[in-house]
C-alpha cells in the first residue's frame, strides 16, 4: 500500500517548497482535530450522564449504557481498521468516518429517549474507531523519520489532552449551557476536518480483490465486547458471583483463542500475523497498554478523591486536574524535538521514573493535601506521560513496513482502548474491596474497652450509644477507609508502572535519518 500523498489545490504541476509545507501543516491541524474529538468523546459524556439520567428518564443502571455502547463499538471496529484502508483507500475511510462521527454526534445531542441515544452512541463509536489509527498513519506517513517525533507530538496532544480535559470541558458545557451540547461541540470541528482532508489529502492506494475475513472477524468481536461488557459492568453486578459477569469472562476467552488459532491457520486473516515479528511493535503495544491504563485511571481515581474527600467542588477539582493536561503538552513538546537528538529510549525511560515518582508520592496524600503539591504532582505525572507517549508513537513504528502501518496504529489504539478499560474495572474494583475490608477491620478497634472514644471530645462526638453519633463514627471510619483504599490504588498503579521500564531493552533505536531515507510525500 503506497503512502498517501498530499494533494495539490492547483492541479498537476509541481507545486512549491512553500505549498508543500503549507498544505502539510493543514493536513495535521485537520488529522489532530479528528483525533481530539475522538480522544474527547471517551470522558467528555462522564459528568453529564445524571442529567442525561432525567431528561431521558433512565435509571442509575441503564444511563451507563451510553458510556459501554460507545466503548464496545469502538473497541470492536478499531481492529478492522488496516483492512477497511487496504481496500477503500485512506482517504476515504478517513472521510467517510469523520462525516459519520459528526452526524452520530449531532443525532446523540438530539436524542429524545435512552434507545436512540444508545443506538446513536454505538453508531458514534463505529466510525469513530477508525479516526485515531488512521490520523496516525497519515501523520507518519507525511513526515519524513527526523520529524516524525515532532509530527508524533502534535498527534499526540489529541490523544493524551482528550481524556484529561473531557471531563473538565464536559461538566463546563453542561453547567453553562445543557448536557447536549456535550455532542454538539463536535460539529464545527468535524466540518472543518472532513473539509481539509477532502481537498488536501490523496487517495492511497486501493486493493479491490481483497475479501474481508468475516469468521475472524466475528471471533475478535465477541473477544473485544464480552471482555468490554465484563469490565464495565463488573462492578455493578458484583464480578463473578454474577452469572452475566461469568458468561462474558467465558465468552471473552473463546473468542480470543478462536481468533488467534483462526489467524495462524487461515490463509489471508484480516490481521496479518507478521505484524507481530517486529519487535519494536510488540513492545511498543505492551508499553501503550501499561500507559492507558494508567493514563484514565489516575483520572478516574482523583476526581472522585478530591470531591468526596477534599470536599472540592466540581469546578475547582476540575481545575486543580487540568495541570496534568499542561504537563502533558509541555513535554510532549519537548519530546518531539529531543527524539531526533537522542535515543528515545532514555526519554521514555525518564518518563516512566517521573511516573512512578508522582505515584509513589500520592501513597503518602490524605484529603489534606495542599494544593501546590496537587497541581505540581499533576504536572510530573502528566509531563511523564508527555515524555513516553511522544518517543513511543515513533519508536513502535520505526521497523515496521510502511504497507503495515494502518493495522499497526490500529492495534497501537485497540491496546490503548483495552488498558485503559483494564485500568479503570481493576483499580475501580480494588477501591470497593479494599474500603470494604479496611471499614471492618477499623470497626473491630470500636469497642466499649477502648478508652480512646469513650472520653473527651472523641465521646462527644462519636458516642457509640446515640444513634445519630454512632452514625457520624460510621461515617469517618468509611472516610478513613477509602483514604487508605485510594493510597493502595496508588501504590498498584505505580507497580504497574515500574517493570514497563524493562520492555526499553526490547526495543531497537530508529536508524538515523541519513541512513535509510524513505520515499517521499508526492505533490499530484
């Protein structure tokens, strides 16, 4: 499959150095605004669900269905993304699922009952699968290898500030305006991207002879969404004491192993199994599925942390987060001008160390946190993330075959998407269980034998006697509880973090620039 080129408003004559450059800043700017409103859409519809609630007329366990639609559909569509670029084109997948994505999102912000918000949800999700794959393609394709890292860090803003400021941008949209403007706000930047790659972005080359695996296909399918459903609604149906739970844990593993025995057998699998022969890629995946579940989850985790135990309001958590944001783009920045001077691997490298610092230091918080250690933790941790998300977008896709690259970043998604998933159900369930079990082994301490609570202020206010006060006793030791079951979420996900650090030395550095020069972007 030939790279795409970048096409000439002008016709077919050689267009300038100037135009060139020109056209290829346009082309960015539009394949970052498709991955923004992608990126955004995955958290932007989180704080508006309680109102969605009542205007819909749903109950607490049915308005989560507009987050598990969306997620499963877009999970599910991600893998096919190589394919569906091998057989139409680029330019017109890219095309057709911008013009899909915005008129899902204008149909979600006119929905008038639950159904057809779950149904324009799940169609939101269908095209909007492909956009992050593809805009990262065309992004590697556009530049030549010394400014991929430059061109990977301007990408990369969309992908890492979507999912930080979502929420931030979300609950100021409903609080000003309404919940539906949540999805309205896409419009104008749909419009704009679809336009600007219509124009200016070629075609790639088409293969209309290739069929489409279906069996494969159906089996990575029920894999992705069964895996998805368990982990969205473990929680609320208590994990495996459930019998939906274990039906979507059974489901999910057949039909992993169908999908992988199907691909090693069949003669031309939708996913070519040589992908996964280059080791950069391989490694890179495993290092992107460490950093999404770190990435959301961290994100999940403190905005309830400093509402319920801070005793923030919205607003203010919101904007005690948005460092995070600033840290990221700073070092992505950064990062993209450092990659062509040196191995990126030490970049990355000192990124994760700037990760598990932040995590290490937030096992030490209780609600009293100050604020200038909230925002300057927020800012390691998101210049940390900046700082391994830019090298990694260029090194996973430095030995890989340019034919490659669609289903590459496809995957490099999906493996986002999945640990992020993973990220959030597993560190979301360890809160529950373990403010569960810290709440019963603190209650053990309350005894008529314990002097401590039986004098002084301490009776006065938590007196085991009364009612009303034993209720306030009950209240602080649940507090207490979820201090500590915050603290041990903290410390998994920095474990989590640590050995990510060793798959570095799986990785081979890109070869310079001068050495191996690739074929350039064309101007029609």
């Amino acid at each position: 499959m030939s790279q795409p080129h970048i096409g000439a408003l002008s016709g077919s004559a050689p267009a300038s150095e100037s135009n060139l450059t020109l056209n290829r800043m346009l082309v960015t700017v539009c394949a970052m605004l498709a991955t923004l409103m992608q990126a955004l859409d995955s958290t932007i519809a989180n704080v508006a669900l309680p109102y969605m609630q009542g205007s819909l007329s749903a109950t607490s366990d049915q308005i989560t269905w507009v987050l598990t639609s969306y997620i499963v559909a877009a999970a599910i569509m991600t893998a096919p993304v190589g394919w569906l670029t091998a057989r139409f084109g680029r330019k017109s997948v890219f095309v057709v699922s911008l013009v899909g994505f915005t008129v899902a999102s204008m149909l979600c912000g006119v929905a008038q009952s639950l159904t057809q918000m779950v149904a324009f949800r799940l169609l939101q999700g269908v095209f909007g699968a492909a956009l992050v794959p593809l805009s990262q393609a065309t992004m590697l394709d556009l530049y030549p290898a010394e400014q991929r890292g430059q061109a990977m860090a301007v990408w990369g803003m969309g992908v890492m500030l979507g999912p930080i400021l979502g929420p931030t941008l979300g609950g100021w949209l409903t609080d000003a305006y309404d919940w539906r403007w949540v999805f309205f706000v896409n419009l104008p930047f749909g419009v704009v991207a679809t336009l600007g790659l219509l124009f200016l972005l070629s075609d790639s080359k088409k293969d209309s002879t290739l069929k489409f695996d279906w069996i494969g296909f159906a089996a990575l399918s029920l894999g992705i969404g069964a895996l998805q459903m368990m982990l969205d609604r473990g929680e609320q149906k208590d994990w495996f004491s459930s019998t939906e739970i274990l039906t979507e844990t059974v489901l999910a593993g057949l039909g992993f192993y169908l999908f992988v025995v199907h691909m090693l057998t069949a003669r031309k699998p939708f996913i070519t199994p040589a992908i996964f022969r280059d080791r950069n890629l391989v490694s890179g995946l495993v290092v992107m599925f460490a950093v999404g579940s770190v990435l959301l989850a961290t994100s999940a985790l403190l905005a309830p942390y400093l509402q319920r135990l801070g005793g923030y309001p919205v607003a203010t958590a919101g904007l005690l987060m948005a460092p995070r944001g600033f840290g990221t783009m700073l070092a992505m920045l950064v990062a993209g001008r450092l990659i062509s001077r040196m191995d990126p691997r030490i970049i990355m490298f000192v990124g994760l160390m700037a990760i598990a610092w932040s995590l290490n230091a937030m096992t030490g918080w209780t609600p009293a946190v100050t604020r200038f250690e909230l925002i300057t933790n927020s800012l390691v941790q998101g210049a940390g993330l900046g700082l391994v998300f830019t090298p990694l977008s260029v090194l996973t896709f430095a030995t890989l075959a340019p034919e490659m690259r669609a289903e590459g970043t496809a995957l490099f998604s999906l493996s986002r998407n999945i640990g992020s998933a993973i990220g959030i159900s597993v560190t979301s369930f360890l809160l529950s269980q373990n403010t569960q079990i810290m709440h019963a082994e603190l209650a053990s301490f309350i005894t008529p034998f314990n002097h401590m609570i039986q004098s002084g202020g301490a009776y006065q206010y938590w007196n085991t006697v009364t009612p009303s006060t034993l209720a306030v006793l009950n209240g602080e030791i649940t507090r207490q509880a979820s201090v500590i079951a915050y603290v041990d979420d903290f410390k998994f996900m920095m474990l989590v973090t640590l050995p990510t650090a060793f798959l570095l030395l799986l990785m081979r550095r890109p070869k310079a620039a001068g050495a191996a020069q690739e074929e350039a972007a064309v101007i029609d």
